[in-house]
C-alpha cells in the first residue's frame, strides 16, 4: 500500500463501470494495468485522477510467446480444455463479429474454413 492509503498497483481485467473506482484508489504515483475489458472496451475516464497523483496506465496482454506456446501445449496434450461457445464457419465472419462485438459469448468464438 502506498502513503496514502491507497494501492501501488491495481490490475484491470473488467474495464467499464470499474474503471474510474480503479484510478481512485491507486496511491500516488502507482499504476493501473490493463489486461482486458470484459465488462466493456468503452470506459469513462477523469483525468484528474491521473494527473493530480501522477497515475501510470499501463497496458498488458499478459502473455509472452513463450507463456502462449505452453499454453498451446497443454491444450494439445490434454491438461486443459478451452471453452468454446460457438463455432462458425469462415463464410459466417460476419456474424462472429457481431456476436464477439454484442458481447454476446462465453469462452472463445472459433472461425474454421
């Protein structure tokens, strides 16, 4: 915890309606990592927060090349199974689009020729 009483780092994976209490409750000169916006991409911001307490944001896929090929290996091997909503074929991209875009899934949206 920072000076203050606030956080020196908060770890963003929802985005939306969490973002402005996330910045509110980061110390001084802390910091915000941004891993994803399941809640929504779209986020209302203050930047009085980041200014005044001097605020870093930093954004993070969370995932080096190497994290992404072990985890490619243990789904190929069996030691975790993804979670697949739904399957479209390429020629209905359009409507994985929409469905990925409606925010309208659980688990991944997989495309195959």
């Amino acid at each position: 915890m920072g000076a203050t009483g606030g956080v020196d780092l908060v770890v963003n994976y929802i985005g939306g309606d969490t973002w402005i209490d996330s910045l509110k409750c980061i110390t001084p000169g802390g910091r915000m990592t941004v891993c994803g916006a399941t809640q929504d991409y779209r986020a209302e911001n203050d930047c009085r927060y980041i200014r005044t307490y001097e605020i870093s944001i930093i954004g993070s896929t969370g995932w080096t090349m190497e994290d992404q090929a072990r985890i490619l290996r243990m789904a190929a091997d069996g030691v975790i199974e993804p979670v697949i909503d739904t399957v479209f074929p390429l020629r209905e991209t359009a409507t994985a689009v929409q469905k990925n875009a409606d925010r309208d899934f659980f688990g991944k949206i997989v495309l195959v020729p």
